[in-house]
C-alpha cells in the first residue's frame, strides 16, 4: 500500500480551502468557509474518536476526540449555542475517559464542571437566567456526589453535601442563611479543632 505523498495531500487541501473562499467571496454560497473548515475539524475528531472506541485502552483520545466533536458541533449551530456546545464536548470527553478505566475517577471532575458551566451557559443564554449560581453549585455538588457513588471515594460526599446546600439556598428566597452558615461551619471546626486537642492531651 503507497504511503499519501503529504504534498499532495496539502495542496488539495490548500486549492479546496481557496476554492471555498472564493465561493464565499463572490456571494455564490454563504458561509462555506464555515462549513468547510468545521469539516475538517469533523474529520480529525473522527480520526481520534475511531482511536478511542477501537481500543480503550487508549482513553487518551477521546478527550480531543470529543473536543474537536464539541468544536465542530458549535460551528454549526446557532451562536447562542456554541459556547455550550464546545464546553459539552470536553465534558464528554473527560466523562468517557472513566466510562473506558474506573480507575480514571479523577476525569469526573473536569467532566462534570464542564458539563455544568454549559448548562449554566444554555440557561444565561435561552432561558434569561440572571442568577445562575445555585445551578453552578448544584452541578459541583452532584459532582462530586457522582465521585462518591461511581468511584467509592467517601471522602468526596463531604464536598458533594456543603456544594449541594449552597446550591439550593443560592436557588431560593434563604440565600441570606448563607452568612450564618459560613459562622456556623467556623464555630463547628473551631470546637473539633479544640475538643481535639483537649481529648490528646488527657
């Protein structure tokens, strides 16, 4: 089998890039240049996507891969969804990378704070969402809930539960409990802090 001469493969690419400007250019077909590179963007997630699902071994490939899936994706929606779509994409990414190794519990993290900021994304964008941080915090908190679950990691229920409460009290007319519960948090890790010290020095 001949190897693709690279020289020609980029000079095709180079007189069909030109060839879809002109068009553009000349009025004959509106937004082909989009259209053309988000092609191309398709093509090289596709590439690291058939790496991905071929052998899962190579977890690795799925984060560009979905990325530039993302990226092709907010090319060719409407604008107001492509902030959302591109920060999906890398969530997806990230998630897929634990899907393909339990023991990649750490990719939880980035995934789910992606998937989250383009939900927020989509709210602020479609539905006039001014406040849109209890949404922000519930996503952390589930999260981190999802770590706890999936990955048997208890330590991240205690974060799950202080992002989850903020969440709701950020969502309801109780955002004003919040000052007391910083207080409270302050006043409860003082006493733990003293009650153990005065246990180990009895």
């Amino acid at each position: 089998m001949k190897r693709i001469d690279l020289r020609l493969a980029l000079g095709i690419l180079l007189l069909m890039g030109g060839a879809v400007m002109l068009l553009e250019t000349t009025g004959l077909v509106a937004g082909a240049s989009r259209y053309f590179w988000a092609g191309l963007v398709a093509i090289a997630a596709a590439a690291f996507l058939y790496v991905y699902f071929a052998d899962r071994s190579k977890w690795w490939a799925a984060i560009p891969g979905f990325t530039l899936a993302g990226l092709t994706a907010s090319a060719l929606v409407p604008d107001s969804w492509g902030g959302a779509a591109f920060l999906g994409g890398i969530g997806l990414g990230f998630l897929a990378v634990f899907v393909s190794n339990r023991h990649q519990w750490w990719a939880l993290i980035p995934g789910g704070i992606l998937l989250t900021l383009a939900a927020v994304s989509v709210m602020s964008e479609h539905y006039q969402l001014e406040e849109t941080g209890g949404v922000f915090f519930v996503g952390l908190g589930l999260t981190f809930l999802l770590v706890a679950v999936l990955a048997n990691m208890r330590w991240a229920y205690l974060p799950a539960s202080v992002l989850l409460l903020i969440g709701i009290l950020l969502g309801t007319p109780f955002v004003g409990l919040l000052e007391y519960l910083w207080i409270g948090l302050l006043l409860l890790a003082g006493l733990a802090l003293v009650i153990s010290a005065l246990v180990k020095r009895a």
